[in-house]
C-alpha cells in the first residue's frame, strides 16, 4: 500500500528524495485574492456572499448569539465535555510553565536594558470545519492565548448547514467551556479577511467584528492563502498544510502499533502524509500487511487509502537509525514518532520536529487531544525554522532601554565612532548634543 523509497547506500542530501504533498499555494492565492479584496472593500455582504456560495450557507448575522454558544455547552454529550475539560487542565498546565517573564539586565552602572512580553492585544483563532470537526483545536488555540495574556479573543469556524447555520456545536462548547464569546459563523478566506480587516456583522450595520492584531490555527489551502496574503496586514502563526506523520521505527516496534498511528493521520485528509522511516525490510513488510487489514475496516477507509497510497506517503528504507536519523530531520516532520529501542536516546538527537512522541505509549493521537502539548504545529518542513503554537506565539519581546547622563557619556565615543563609519554623522550628533561644552 505504501510507496517504498530506498535509500540504503546513503544519500547525502534526502531532503528532496522524500514524500511530500504538493500544494501552490501561489496560485491558491491569486484564486481568493478577489474574495479577500471584496471583503476589505464591501465587508458584510461580500462575507454573506462567499460563505453562500463556499458554505452553502447565508448567515443574516456572522457572529453567533450568546444563547447558542450556552446552549452548544448544555447540550454537549457527558463523555465528551469530561474529555474536553480534561484536555483544557492538561493544557493549561503545561502551558503556564511557558510564560516569560520581564527581565532587568545592568549593562554598565546606570544604564539598562529591560526585556518585557508583553501579549499582542486581540488575536482571532480560526477553527476548521470541512471534512472533520475541531473542538481539540479550539482548545489548543485559545489556552495558549488565555495563559499570554492576551485581551481579546475572538474565534471564526464555518457555518454548517446541519446546524442551523452556526459552527459545529462542539466547537460552540468548546468555546463556552474556555469562556470565549466573541465566535463568527465564518470559515474559509472570506474569515481570514474578516478578521484582518474587520467588517459589520449584519445587514444593518448593528454590530461589527474589530480587526485583530493577529491570525492563529491550522485551515484548508484557501485558509492558508489567505493568511499569506494579509501577512503583514495582520501576524499569523504559520501556513499550514495537510497533517503529517513520520515514524521512526526498527525492528523492535509493534508493526500493528506503526499501522494504527499511520492510518490516524491518514484519516484527517486525503493529502495527508504518513511516513515511515526504518531500517528494518522486515518491519515494512509487516506494516503493509497490517495497513491491508485495517484501512478497510475503518470509518474513514476512501480517504485512508487515498492519503496513504499518494506521494507524500511512504516507507524510507534506510542502513540504520543513524541514517534515518537524518532522514527525519531532513523531512522536519510535523508529527514524529520514535518507536525503537533506546528511544527515549534516539528522540533527544532529533533536530527537526514540530513535536516528538516517544515509545510505544506515546501516539500522536495522545498530543492531538489530551497529553498537554500543543497540536497546532509546523507542516511542510517547516519544523527546521519554526515552532509549534505556544504562549511564545502570543507574545512580544519590547526592549526598554534607560541610561543616565554618565552612562551615555561614558559609550558616547563609541557611539559616534560606529555612526561615523555607517556615514550617520547626525545619530552621533543626537548624542553629543546632550553633553554642552562638548563638539556637537
């Protein structure tokens, strides 16, 4: 069922012998560019219109009452409203112990710099709603913000037509059960723009959803084109693209244990990736076998197949860890699974994840609902220079700078100096002026 790449031999370079998908999200831009515009320049209707047209669903009001989100919350079956607040306490928890704090550090008597975080003051978190629902997610965004500080919370999710045109109402609970208020019944880039550019709320122009300062949390193409596009306009978390799994795996791993967790990322979309890395042919034997047996039995087997069987899945067979080791730094995984022995050892040399599970117990479903870390995480790569969604994602490093007379006299020549050799003799004169009696 799985492509198989063999780069036993070595390979100096894999990063470009491995699955991926294939997004452009360069031409996804150019195609919502219109809706965007029209969003900036018309607001409300042009909201109304795409979600018609995109949704199938045209909302007279975009933000959804405070009725229906307390309703959503009592309506919410027992087991999953235990789950959900478990997951918010497991994520609160670790979460808290991301916050920064200000630190003072004396330069030189008398002058110092002061580095505060300050929380960016409105952020919107967007909330898919396509092929599955996300109430994890709206977990996943809104405790990081909530422990940053930060003041304004806002969350946009698709209308469905199944309910009434409002988002999914599990995601409605989630937001009721985290204290959120402010939810829109608006997905795709027609959101994203709303957010970024605010706009009325309803034909009268009775209500009005202000502009955030920031646009967090994972979506289709088009949501991520649209984050490319307002960059800028607004900051955003990352451009996310379809969920991947790499598994690290030898000889040692349940072959059955590799199947299931390939298969849980395969199930979320059809251009999911799931891959292996091992050293061992005899493994990847037995993964395939068990992949024949449980892709058809389960719920979701059309989409399973299609991600699995697609480009940007496969197995990489490698001479050993040390090699897949660098195979899956070169990959940069989004999710990356170390199922070997020592792997505890083998996990703390990876470079290159967006967040790694360890062992046998420790699957990525586990991080996606209730181990405490965040699921909202680099796709496509982009774990070599970026990281996950965290109380950092919401902060803001402000330098304040204070020094008395004496400090600045004592560096003023080095300051004139380096201004001097940039040919910038007026910021050396900005210092000097200070000091009378002194050339200016």
């Amino acid at each position: 069922m799985l492509n198989r790449i063999d780069l036993r031999g070595g390979a100096p370079d894999p990063r470009h012998l491995l699955p991926r998908a294939r997004l452009d999200v360069s031409a996804a831009v150019e195609q919502i560019r219109p809706v965007v515009e029209a969003v900036r320049e018309h607001g409300y209707p042009a909201v109304r219109e795409a979600s018609e047209r995109f949704d199938g669903v045209a909302p007279e009001t975009l933000r959804v009452p405070a009725e229906a989100i307390a309703a959503a919350e009592g309506t919410l079956d027992p087991q999953v409203r235990a789950a959900l607040l478990e997951s918010i306490s497991r994520a609160r928890k670790v979460h808290a112990d991301q916050r920064r704090t200000d630190h003072t550090t004396q330069v030189v008597p008398g002058g110092t710099v002061t580095e505060r975080w300050v929380p960016v003051d409105r952020v919107g978190l967007y909330v898919p709603g396509g092929l599955a629902m996300y109430p994890s997610t709206v977990v996943m965004n809104v405790v990081p913000a909530q422990a940053a500080g930060v003041r304004s919370l806002v969350v946009a999710s698709p209308p469905q037509r199944d309910n009434g045109g409002l988002p999914d109402a599990r995601v409605l609970a989630a937001c009721a059960l985290l204290g959120v208020d402010e939810v829109y019944a608006v997905g795709g880039a027609q959101a994203v723009a709303m957010l970024a550019y605010g706009c009325a709320t309803d034909a009268a122009g009775s209500a009005h959803c202000d502009p955030v300062d920031m646009i967090t949390g994972p979506g289709n193409i088009w949501v991520t084109a649209a984050k490319r596009l307002l960059r800028g306009v607004v900051g955003i978390d990352a451009e996310a693209g379809p969920t991947e799994i790499a598994i690290l795996a030898d000889d040692t791993a349940d072959p059955g244990h590799v199947a299931a967790d390939l298969i849980s990322q395969a199930e979320h979309d059809p251009l999911a990736a799931s891959v292996l890395v091992t050293p061992s042919v005899a493994l990847a034997d037995a993964v395939d076998r068990e992949l024949a047996r449980r892709v058809p039995a389960t719920k979701h087997a059309d989409r399973v197949g299609t991600a699995l069987g697609g480009e940007q899945s496969g197995v990489v067979l490698v001479d050993d860890l040390t090699a897949g080791l660098r195979v899956v730094d070169a990959y940069a995984a989004e999710h990356l699974e170390i199922q070997t022995a020592d792997a505890r050892e083998w996990a703390m040399r990876v470079r290159n994840a967006g967040a790694i599970f360890v062992g046998a117990y420790s699957p990525v479903s586990l991080g996606d609902y209730c181990a405490g870390s965040n699921h909202v995480l680099p796709t496509g790569g982009c774990a070599r220079h970026s990281s996950g969604l965290s109380v950092q994602s919401f902060l803001r490093g402000i330098h304040v700078v204070e020094y008395t007379e004496a400090a600045l006299r004592e560096v003023a020549p080095h300051v004139v100096t380096l201004a001097d050799a940039e040919d910038l003799p007026a910021h050396g004169q900005a210092v000097t002026a200070r000091f009378p009696g002194k050339p200016a």
